[in-house]
C-alpha cells in the first residue's frame, strides 16, 4: 500500500514532444514542439506568455528534454 503510493505520488518527468504549436497556451507554462523549424537534434522550446506578451521561442538540444527516470 505504502509503495504505491510512492510510486502514485512523484512527479512526471517525462517531457511530450508536441507536433505543432498550440493557439491557446497557459501562461509561464513551457512545451516541446517538433516543427522541423529548428536545425537537425534541436526542438522549439515555446514558453507561454501573460496577455499581450509574446511567447518566448528558442532551439534547445533534445537532450535538454527531460526523460523519464529508469
């Protein structure tokens, strides 16, 4: 019983790497997207942003992603 709920209770690491950029974003929230927009290894890091604030946009290195533990 303990255990489980251990193992129910830990955060998720794992990062979804997302196809397109979503229109609607929560803000300060941060997501994955491979477009093809960045060079080859790389994906578009998208940080949601307040109103009337521009989203923040960078080429990360996949290993930037977060994995899941094993």
């Amino acid at each position: 019983m303990l255990l489980t709920a251990l193992f129910v209770a830990q955060p998720a690491y794992a990062q979804k790497l997302h196809s397109y950029e979503p229109l609607m974003m929560d803000p300060f929230t941060t997501i994955y997207v491979n477009d093809g927009s960045c060079s080859a290894g790389k994906v578009l890091k998208v940080q949601g942003a307040p109103r009337n604030q521009r989203r923040k946009k960078s080429c990360v290195p996949m290993s930037d992603l977060k994995t899941a533990p094993r």
